[in-house]
C-alpha cells in the first residue's frame, strides 16, 4: 500500500488500519521497547490518579471519545 492510497482512504479506514498494525507490532512484546522517559512518565500519572487528578476509561470509550474530537 502506498502513502498515496492511504492518503485517499477515509478516516475510519486509516483508523482501523492503525489498529491493526499496532495490535501486529505489539503482539511480540519482547521486540518492543518503552522509551526511557516512559517510565517516568508513568509515574507521574500513577501520582496523579492517587490524588484524584486523572480518570480512566474503558480502551472502547476512550477511542469513541478520540474520534468524536474531544481528547
């Protein structure tokens, strides 16, 4: 496939295409490897959610919510 097609394709599409290459890439865990300022990354965050600062959601909705423009 080429960048031209992609570029043609709908959103939805490209979407559905980033998916699954992504759920390809990741299957093999062991291959991937989380930059270095991930970890402190996560941290952050896991600080965050303790005190009450960060919400969750379920991967379904959080994707309905991306597509709909608002994360």
């Amino acid at each position: 496939m080429s960048a031209l097609e992609i570029q043609h394709m709908p959103r939805e599409e490209k979407l559905r295409l980033m998916e699954t290459l992504w759920e390809d890439l990741s299957r093999d865990e062991a291959a991937f490897e989380s930059p270095a300022w991930h970890a402190g990354v996560l941290r952050e965050t896991s600080e965050r959610r303790k005190r009450g600062g960060e919400t969750t959601l379920k991967w379904e909705q959080a994707k309905a919510k991306l597509r709909k423009g608002e994360g």
